[in-house]
C-alpha cells in the first residue's frame, strides 16, 4: 500500500473507533487502535524511506523480517525508534486485554490514550498530514 493508502484507512477505521463506549467496548476500541497506529507507522516508515510501499508491517516485531537490516539500522532515527516502542503498547494490550482476561481500567485507558496521540502526531509530521 502506499502512503495516501494508509492514511485513509486508518481515518476509516478511526471513524468506527469514535462510535465505540470506552467502557462497554473497549477490546475493540484496543484492536481498532492497533490497527490505525499500524496503518499510520507503515505511511510514515515508507513516506520516510525507510521501508517501501511493498513492505508494510502488522506487528511491530515484523521489521526484523526486513531483508535490509543494515538499511533500517541507518534510517530509524531515535523519534522512529520511540514510536514504534508505542505501537508495542497495543501488541502488549492485544495480548493482555483483548485475547486475555486483564480487566480494562483507567491505567490501560490511559496507556492506550498516550500512545495513540503520540503516534497520531509523529505520524503526521512524517508524512506531512498536520
């Protein structure tokens, strides 16, 4: 996909997100979440260089299937770096609250909330979508 690709579909699904209770539907606002902050880190990692449009990720432990290691080595800088620490906040949230049973509270709320606008804002400095 490219980067437009991204950017709109994470706008779709954060239009579905908005029509959730945080309370009453809150697994699905966490994989609704992980969705859009994936679909905005791919648009930045390609509108970046760093990864092209034919290799998006769906976990962020997937870079390390990047056959250019050393390329990714050289144009992750450290705001990438940090962002992509955020979006492993919701692969931790999947595990723990969406397929297990860890009770949704105002600490993940709260974990979840802060590293959504921090990708949210990262993601459009990097690709220009302010």
């Amino acid at each position: 996909m490219n980067v437009q690709d991204h950017i709109e579909k994470a706008g779709r699904f954060e239009r579905s997100v908005k029509k959730l209770d945080a309370a009453e539907d809150c697994e699905s606002i966490m994989w609704g979440r992980m969705h859009i902050c994936t679909h905005l880190m791919n648009g930045a990692l390609h509108a970046g260089g760093v990864t092209p449009e034919d290799f998006d990720i769906d976990h962020t432990w997937y870079l390390g299937d990047f056959p250019d290691q050393a390329h990714l080595e050289k144009t992750l800088d450290g705001e990438f770096r940090e962002a992509l620490r955020k979006l492993a906040v919701f692969e931790h949230l999947r595990e723990s609250c969406v397929r297990g049973a860890t009770p949704y509270g105002p600490a993940l709320l709260a974990a979840s909330d802060e590293a959504y606008v921090h990708i949210r804002e990262f993601c459009a400095k990097r690709t220009g979508q302010r």
